[in-house]
C-alpha cells in the first residue's frame, strides 16, 4: 500500500507534497512584482511626452512657425491625441468669407458635421477688426486639430473688406475661400430686418433705399444695398487670389438642397462625401432645413430664432425698383463665376 502511495504521487494531477504549493506561491509572486516594476517603468518612460504629464519646468510646446503650434514634440497616436486634448493649433485652410445674410451660419453648422472639420464657433474678425493683434492671437482662436483635417472659420464681412483679401493672401495664398451668396434684393431686405429687431426706432426700408425716391437714385452707400453689389466686391478678390480658388454656394439651393450644396462644398475641401441627404430635415416652421443630429450630439439642432425671421411688408416699387438697379451688376457676376444663380 505504501508502494501504491509513493506510484500514485508521481502522476500528474496528484496532490504534490505539503511543501510544494508555497514555493509556487512565492515563485507566482515574484513574477508578479518583476511584471509590475516592468510595466512601472514602461510607463513612466512613455507617458513622460505627454503634454498633461511633462514635469514642472519643462520647455513650453515647440513653435513651427506662423502656420501651427505642436503640442508635443512626441507624435501621438490618433486615439492617445484624442484622450489628451492634443493636435495642433492651425491658421485655417479655409475660410468662409461672406456674405452677411446669406447663410454662412448655415454651411458652417452643416460642415462641423464632418469629422475631418474642424471650426471656430464665433466669428473671429480678424482681417477686418482685428488684424493689428497678429497672426499668433488669430492662431491661438483655431480649435486644435489632427493630421488630416481641415481648420476653418467664418467672418461674412471679410468679402467688403477691402483689406481682407491681401491680408489673407499674406497669411497663406493657398487659402481656400467659400462665399455664399444670395439674390441681393432679398438680402438687403434680411439685412435690414435684423438691424429693425436690434433698432425698432430705425427709418423704413424704403426710406434708408435712395437718395432720392422722386429720382429714383439708389443709395449705394447704405450698408443693405452695398454688399449686393457682389461683381464689385469679386473684383477685389481676383487681385490676389484665382477664381478656381473661391466657391461660390447658393443660398437658395442651401435651403432648398442643402446635401446637393454640401456635396459641391465637401468636394471643393477635398474631403470625403460624408455629409448627405440623410443629415437633413426640412423644418417648416422656420422654413429651412435642420441637422437631425448636431455636432457631438445625438438630437435635432436647428440654427437658433435669429434665423428666419419674418420680413417686413416692402412697397413692391421699391423692390422692383432694387432689382432693376442689381440686374446689370448680377449679370457680370454670373460672368465672373460662371455660374447662373437665377436671381432675375
């Protein structure tokens, strides 16, 4: 019997002697704590690049020059620059230039869609109010982004700007402009309704249109009319930068195709035909199309009640009269674009 005990010791799968169990403990043990002080320094070494973890005293991030700002000198993986907040602060490749009341709000909310947009929410004003301020201030604006994707931002008074165009062109003359427009007499009237909102005590519409109503003289120095004369204002921009460089949307088919727009524009970016018809629905109480799902959100978004507001009656003389006064300045810009966009 005690044979059979010793024999049945030896197989595999047998209790070992009373001994064994701690030795294997303490082996398991040990190479527990050589694991751990492995992994210990493994990490140490790696997570010392990381911006959030870099030691006090530490040289501030590198500049690259006036284009970008890299936020560590270690790249990142793209899902590590996501989980700290990295990429780099860009100028924009891209900037919406006008124009006021046409719908550069809009487009800019329906391209934060993209995933390889990214943009500044407000308005930065930098070529027009802000320039003294320097390239460094304006860059400081931009929201940081990865490799691959597109900075932009929108400012509709930058297309009157007389400035803006050479200054844009001194930041970077590749710059990729997008101007939307809209018939001209309706966005007169859009203007004025929402200076009417802000400034209920303001003159009529038809009254701030001429000089002189008996005449008939347009006047051309009221804000409402002067940015519609979008031939004169084109004229500036070809200065300094070719028309296959500038896209023009249509405000009207933005609103009535939003995706067919988006399409035009998403190409013009070089990016992926990512934003389509299945992004849109068309709201009809406010009377134009809404995001059913917004920027890192999962419900509706409409753009807010500053939108869409209900214009005031206008003597229909005097509207006629407006578009008597765009017809010869709208034709030359169909000229200049090569595009058609109906608006007589």
């Amino acid at each position: 019997m005690g044979q059979c005990l010793n024999r049945c010791l030896d197989v595999p799968g047998a209790l070992p002697p009373p001994l064994l169990p701690l030795k294997r403990r303490l082996l398991l043990l040990s190479i527990m704590l050589f694991l751990w002080v492995y992994m210990f320094y493994s990490c140490a070494g790696s997570c010392a690049a990381l911006p959030g973890l870099a030691p006090r005293g530490s040289a501030p991030p590198e500049e690259s020059g006036p284009g970008e700002t890299r936020a560590a000198p270690a790249a990142l993986s793209p899902i590590s620059a996501f989980l700290n907040g990295s990429g780099s602060k860009r100028l924009p490749q891209a900037i919406i230039i006008g124009v006021k009341k046409g719908g550069t709000r809009a487009l800019l909310e329906f391209l934060r869609v993209h995933p390889d947009v990214r943009a500044v929410g407000a308005e930065p004003h930098f070529f027009d109010r802000n320039y003294e301020r320097g390239l460094a201030w304006y860059r400081d604006l931009m929201p940081r982004t990865l490799e691959g994707q597109i900075t932009m931002e929108k400012t509709p008074s930058y297309f009157v700007t007389k400035e803006a165009p050479a200054r844009i062109s001194s930041m970077a003359k590749g710059t990729k402009l997008i101007v939307v427009v809209r018939d001209p007499v309706t966005r007169a009237i859009s203007d004025y309704t929402q200076t009417l909102s802000k400034k209920p005590d303001i003159p009529t519409f038809e009254s701030l249109t001429f000089k002189n109503r008996t005449t008939g003289l347009i006047d051309t120095s009221w804000s409402a009319i002067q940015i519609g004369i979008y031939a004169k204002h084109l004229e500036n921009w070809l200065l300094y930068f070719p028309i296959g460089q500038i896209l023009f949307v249509s405000g009207e088919r933005l609103i009535s195709d939003p995706a067919g727009e988006l399409g035009r524009v998403q190409d013009f970016l070089g990016l992926k035909r990512i934003i389509t018809d299945k992004h849109f629905y068309f709201n009809k109480t406010k009377g134009f199309p809404c995001l059913k799902k917004a920027e890192g959100s999962s419900k509706p978004h409409c753009l807010g009640k500053t939108k869409g507001r209900t214009h005031p009656d206008i003597d229909q003389e005097v509207v006629q009269r407006l578009r008597d006064f765009y017809r010869p300045f709208n034709m030359k810009f169909y000229q200049m674009t090569g595009q058609d966009f109906g608006w007589d």
